[in-house]
C-alpha cells in the first residue's frame, strides 16, 4: 500500500483528535495506576523487576500465524520480542521470582484488526516464579486481580464515573473450567461464549498439548494435556491473560519441539543453557492494554492505547 499524503494527513488528524480528548487523558491516568499498583504489588510480594528485552536470536514461537521480521545486525540474526517467554525463563538463573513490563510486538494477520482486542504492539506485564507450581500463580494472580479491582474502585472511582463504567470485585477462588469439555459444549468459540455469559474472571485450565507452545509444561499424569491456564473476562471482554508451569528437562523440551515440528535449531541458545541445567517455573503475563480496556469499559482496545498499533493500518 502507497502512503499518501492524504492518508498520512487523515493519521495526524486521528491521532491528533485522540491525543487532545478528556477520553484519553482520563484513559492514560488509569493505565498509569494500573502500571504502578501492579509493580507495587509485586514489589512487595519479592519480585525482581527486570528490564524488556527489544531484539533477540531468541522469541515466542506462537501457536498461530504472524508475519516475522527478520533483522540482521553485527552479521547475526535478530527478532522482535514476541514474548519475553525465554528471557523470564532464563533470569531465574539470576532470581527467584521476576517480573517485567516488557513491550511485545506481534505482527497480527490484517483480519485481527476488526476483533477490537489486538494490537501488533503492546505491553505485557510478564512475571515468573522458581520451583512453583500452576496453582501458586493461579493465587497470585488472583489476589493480585481482586486487589486491584478494589484498588481501582476507591482511587479511581472520577474516572470510572468519567466512562459510566461499575467494576466489581470478584470473589476467591476463580472458578476453573477444563478447556476440552467447554469446547465439546459449546464449539470453537467458547471463550467467547462463556465470556459474555460471566460475571465474574474464571480461568480455563488443562489446555490440550498440540492447541499451545512448546515450551509449556505437560501434565505428567494427563498425557497430552498442559499444565497450563488462561485467566478471562467477564462480560465478553475475552482473555485477560495467559500462562502455565514450563518444560525445564532438555530432553523434553527437544521432545516437544519435534512434536510442534518446529526447528531445534531456531533454539539452540535455550536448549543450551536447558543442557547445563534450568528451575521447575511457572507464571503468567498480563496484557496492559486490555487491563486497562475492561477497567474502563471501552469498546475497542484502541481506546487504552496512547498510540495504538492497529494489524494492517499505517499507525504513529
């Protein structure tokens, strides 16, 4: 597609519009104690921030198509940080539980930008725990959640009444529900469907082994089938976010490679430092952007976005 002036002068008018409105100002004051409540939060339960990681040999494979840019640098072959899925994996060499806010850039196929809750650039609150199992970052995450609602509740209570918007505080535990009997019962979009029928976050659990990525664990007594979870939204605000317990072994994380039939040699660096020895883990990450989106009720996912990356359009 040829950029035109006319289409650059229409992206300036649009952004320029956004840019100067109470809408986004007001949005902007709510991602900004969301960010530091979330920090706070995890500050004080002994985590270690640790800085994004931009450019690596070394990114999230996905488990659905998007267009990969390649860049070469110093005679070497770079990607754009997909995830920080290995990094995170990798710092618990260092510490015992880390978290990052790490900016992800996922170039979406074209059709993802009518679904209103994709960008190809956004930030991912990414967090990882040592030698703990799924359900302790099931809690964590829990309490994590039901604290920021109340959080957003009392010091946010102008701006949520700005947007005409009522959140409420979810009771513990989330209920859990197995993704193989939701999609028997309700079809392929049964994320959506029990979405909109929620009122309050639930996880789905025992995620089938070929439906995610390698690198997640398989449950040693459900063959094929993961350890992992996905937190949703209620009211069809769809996924909140996503995680699981990690293949540590080197022989099982070789195995699930073949099994993905993906390349051993696209992750020669992870499976070299596997060989020398990496920690039981799990954890999860937290798109912000959608965060903010359900917090402030917004229809589109652009609207939490100060200068959002909409899949296919010329963006700023």
């Amino acid at each position: 597609m040829m950029v035109t002036n006319e289409l650059k002068e229409k992206v300036a008018d649009y952004h320029y519009t956004r840019l100067t409105s109470k809408e986004m100002q007001t949005a902007m004051k709510v991602h900004t104690h969301v960010r530091r409540y979330l920090g706070d939060y995890l500050f004080k339960e002994g985590f270690v921030e640790i800085p994004p990681v931009i450019l690596s040999p070394l990114t999230d494979p996905l488990n659905h198509p998007t267009l990969d840019p390649v860049l070469t640098c110093y005679g070497h072959k770079y990607q754009l940080t997909k995830s920080m899925i290995f990094h995170k994996q990798l710092a618990l060499l260092s510490q015992e539980k880390i978290f990052c806010f790490s900016p992800n850039l996922r170039f979406e196929c074209e059709d993802k930008a009518e679904s209103g809750c994709h960008l190809f650039e956004f930030t991912q609150l990414d967090l990882e725990l040592k030698d703990a199992p799924r359900d302790v970052s099931m809690d964590l995450m829990e309490r994590m959640y039901v604290g920021l609602m109340q959080y957003c509740k009392e010091a946010l209570s102008e701006e949520l009444g700005f947007f005409g918007r009522e959140i409420k505080v979810p009771s513990k535990p989330f209920k859990r529900v197995s993704y193989t009997q939701a999609k028997e019962e309700h079809g392929p979009d049964f994320e959506e469907v029990l979405s909109k029928e929620a009122t309050e976050p639930f996880w789905i659990v025992d995620i089938p082994l070929l439906d995610r990525e390698f690198y997640d664990r398989e449950d040693p007594e459900q063959e094929g089938i993961l350890r992992d979870m996905d937190l949703i939204y209620p009211e069809g605000f769809g996924e909140a976010s996503s995680g699981g317990e990690r293949e540590f072994e080197y022989d099982r994380i070789v195995e699930r490679i073949h099994k993905k039939e993906q390349d051993t040699k696209d992750f020669s660096i992870l499976l070299e430092m596997a060989s020398k020895g990496l920690s039981p883990s799990s954890g999860f990450g937290i798109g912000v952007e959608r965060l903010v989106r359900y917090i402030c009720g917004f229809e589109r996912i652009e609207d939490a976005a100060l200068f959002p990356k909409v899949p296919g359009k010329l963006c700023i």
